[in-house]
C-alpha cells in the first residue's frame, strides 16, 4: 500500500518503507541530506549565482565613486568567491572559510561593496543546515572583524589611498547582514532538524505496522492450522487404533481428516491472500459466529459433543469483531480437544447491549497428552480481545474442569479500528 501511494504521489520511495518526505523531492539546499544520497555538485545553482554577483557587482560600481572600480583582478576575486561554492555540500567549514576570507580580500583591495556578501550567506547557511553552527558563525565572525580593521584602521594602508575612516553608523546594515545571515542558517537547520525528525518517526511508524502485520499473520495462521492439525491428530489416532477392528470407522477417522485438510488448506490460502497486490476483490469473506455450526460440526467430528446456546438478539458485528469471536471459540474449542479429557464442551454466545460474551466450559479433566500445539493459544485469544478493548479470562472452574470466557465491547467494535482489528478480507 506505501509503495503504491508513492507511485500516486510522485515522490521517492523512502528509508525504511515510510511515506516519502518530500512530494517531489527534497528542496534545492537540501538534496544531499538525505542519507546514502549521491552528492552532485550544486552547478546550476553556483552558475546562477556567480552571474548575479558579477553584474550585481558592476552595477554596485557605479553608486561607489569612492570605491575602487572592478578591475580584472576584482573579477577574478568575485569568481572565486562564487566558484568555490560548488563544494558546499561537500566541505561546507572549508567553503565558509574561503568565502569569508575571499571576501575580505575583495573588500581590503578597495572593491566595491555588493552582492559578493550573497556568497558568504550561501555558504554559511550551507554549513549551519550541515550541522557546522561554530564554522559558520566563526567565518561570520572574523568577516565582520576583518571588515572592522579594514574600515577603521588599515584604511590607510589600503587601496583606495585616499579614502578616510568609515562611520560607525555605516556598520548597521553590515550587522544586518550578519544578523540575517544567521538567522536564516539557524531556520534552515531548524527546519532541516523537523524533516529529519519526522521521516524517523514515519520509519518508525512503518516498522511497527510491519510488524504488527506480521503479528497478525502468525495469528491467524495459529489459529487456523492449530484447530485443524488437532482434529487431523485426535482422527489420525482414532483411525490407526480402529484400523484392524473397525475398518469402517477408520474410513469415517480417514474422511474427517481429509476435509479437515482441505479446509485448512483453504483457510490458510485465505489468510495468505492477504499478501497480494493491495486493491485486489477478496476471494472469499472472513470467518464469523455464522460459521459457528461448522466450527461444531469439526469437533463433533472429533468425537466432542459440542452444546451451543445463543442469549440476546443477534445482532450485525463488525467485521474485525465477527472474525475474532469465531477465532476464539475455534481455540477454545481446539484447546478443549487437546488438553481436555471430557467429551463434551458447552458454548454459550450472550448478545448484550454493549457488549457481546462467549463462554466455553469443559468437565475435564485435563489430559496432560501433547496434541502438537504451540502453547500460543490463550495469548493469542487475549491479543484478540485485547486489540478490541475486550478481556479474556481462563482458568479451572471450582467444581472441575476448564472454562474460557471472553467479553468483548460493542462499542469498541464498531469502531473497527484500523490497525488494531484483524481481518482476512482485506
């Protein structure tokens, strides 16, 4: 179902089965933070960059008349301070550094100011979203003091030569600049921070579902083969030890193998079709109480006399309900035929208003005889009644023998929730 829902939304499958993190993709600045990603060298994004700054800057030329003009030098510094920016991702504390330091060459030359701060925010916010906080403010940070020595006190010694001392109030729009730069870096990450949060939550979520579809097969391949393997082993006995005195009654012994059998076979193909492509028509509707004479009919087979009494008016379950009910009384019923050496077990079905019971009661004793179950069977019922709120209570009655008695609420039912009530016919 998650891979089919990424083919409709467009986007990427992600790591671990989850939904994608981004619809189409992840954004410009921040395609290599996926993990196992192949880091391509951010071209067209530098290229654009790197001609923006190059006109920006001449056009900046024109407003600085005290500045020196661009000469091929001062190109060659906007270049590089651009071209470096293409191992961002790769290195992002080298290229803060370099751009910072480039940067401050341009300035110190006598270079007009102008878009070459882009290519220090770029890299800054490149390395900050990279998780390098310190590199970014520290590259920053010396910019911003280089400039103040430039400005201040080395202008004398710099090109232009006839230049004086900046003032301080010119330094508000550079402490804009610094401030915005790490603003913006610091929201990148933040964000970058919430992306990398939630696709591990959305992994998480898809590995518990797996799981707990996992869960849910072995449940139901429990229940269905552990009912139809004891009647197959109770038969195989009766028809081994009546094979020479009572021929006919081993054909009986052989018969009810057979269909037990191929019920189970089709059973466990039903449960199995749950694997297949997700969209597909169920081949057949999941088990309910309305296939509780046949459920009987199996354990008469095996020589249980089976009671059935039915309290309330019946009324329409949810499917998720319906289906664990019946998987209850056919352990129930199963457990009875193991372990039980009474031959005869009572079942009694109880519709309430808010709640539906079941209850089956044995004389035993207990046989102690291994039937070749698991031991799964009582966890198994609580699982069931406990993913619909219900509760399963089994033990020894105090006049003898076994009792199961399983209370499972309405209103927990029709909510058939997802996730939490099985069903086969899906």
């Amino acid at each position: 179902m998650d891979e089919q829902r990424e083919r409709r939304d467009g986007g990427a499958p992600s790591v671990g089965g989850g939904p994608p993190m981004w619809r189409h993709g992840p954004p410009w600045w921040n395609a290599a933070a996926e993990e196992g990603a192949v880091r391509r060298l951010p071209w067209l994004t530098t290229l654009v960059l790197t001609v923006f700054v190059q006109i920006g800057s001449g056009f900046a030329a024109h407003g600085q008349p005290g500045r020196e003009g661009l000469t091929p030098f001062g190109r060659v510094l906007l270049f590089l301070a651009t071209a470096v920016l293409l191992l961002r991702h790769r290195h992002p504390v080298a290229v803060a550094y370099a751009t910072a330091g480039v940067t401050l060459i341009y300035i110190g030359a006598g270079f007009p100011y102008g878009p070459v701060f882009l290519a220090v925010a770029v890299s800054c916010f490149a390395a900050v979203v990279a998780g390098h906080r310190r590199a970014a403010w520290g590259a920053v940070g010396a910019l911003w003091a280089g400039h103040l020595l430039i400005a201040h006190w080395l202008y004398a010694w710099l090109p232009p030569g006839d230049d004086g001392a900046r003032s301080w109030g010119e330094e508000v729009p550079v402490a804009v600049w610094v401030v915005a730069i790490v603003a913006v870096s610091e929201l990148g990450r933040v964000r970058r921070e919430q992306w990398a949060k939630e696709r591990a939550e959305r992994a998480q979520a898809a590995r518990r579902r797996a799981d707990e579809e996992r869960l849910r097969m072995a449940r139901e391949l429990h229940d269905v083969l552990a009912h139809s393997i004891s009647v197959i082993n109770v038969q195989a006995g009766v028809g081994l030890a009546l094979l020479d005195s009572d021929p006919e009654q081993a054909r009986t012994a052989l018969t009810t193998i057979k269909a037990a059998s191929k019920e189970a076979l089709g059973e466990v193909r039903q449960v199995l079709d749950t694997l297949r492509t997700p969209g597909d028509a169920p081949r057949a509707p999941a088990p309910g109480l309305d296939r509780l004479p046949e459920l009987v009919e199996q354990a008469r087979g095996t020589g249980l006399a089976v009671d059935v009494t039915t309290e309330g008016t019946p009324a329409k379950l949810p499917p998720g309900m319906d289906l664990a009910a019946f998987r209850i009384l056919q352990e129930a019923l199963t457990n009875v035929v193991r372990h039980s050496g009474s031959r005869h077990a009572r079942v009694l079905v109880r519709h309430e208003q808010g709640a539906l019971t079941l209850r089956v009661d044995d004389d035993g004793p207990a046989t102690g005889a291994d039937a070749g179950g698991s031991g799964n069977g009582l966890a198994g019922m609580r699982e069931r009644a406990a993913a619909l709120d219900g509760t399963i209570e089994a033990g020894p009655r105090p006049d003898g023998g076994f009792r199961v008695t399983a209370v499972l609420p309405l209103a927990a039912g029709r909510g058939d929730r997802a996730g939490t009530a099985p069903r086969e016919d899906q």
